[in-house]
C-alpha cells in the first residue's frame, strides 16, 4: 500500500504503517523477516510513537496504545 509514516526500529524491529491502517513488524538483520501484521481498520498517516512499554498508534478516528505485558 501507500504509506506516509516514516518507518520506526525500535526494541529490534522495524515497525511499517500503511495509509490504509495495516502494521508490518518485521525483525531487523539481514534477512527480512515479518513477525505479524495487523490491519487497525482505520487511515493512518503518522508514525507510532513509543516510551517503555508502550507502542501508540494514532488513526484518523482513533489512539490506539498497545503495552507489553510483564
């Protein structure tokens, strides 16, 4: 798709957001590799944002914050 975020590493991953609301995380090295990808449902046209734990999507409609659990 189209993509206007910038691409984000962060914790060893590339994080990628299309226009449309799909999010590709692939693993950073050599060989390109996805580890998962999610369709948010809603345009997206700005790059995550993250703090310790925490990985923010915002949407054209919604802020979706996604935490890793201990």
């Amino acid at each position: 798709g189209q993509y206007s975020a910038s691409p984000v590493i962060a914790n060893g991953h590339l994080y990628l957001v299309s226009e449309i609301g799909q999010i590709t995380i692939a693993k950073t090295g050599d060989a390109f590799a996805i580890v998962h990808q999610h369709k948010l449902g809603e345009p997206i046209h700005v790059s995550p944002a993250f703090d310790a734990s925490t990985i923010y999507f915002r949407g054209a409609k919604h802020l979706w914050a996604f935490r890793k659990q201990d």
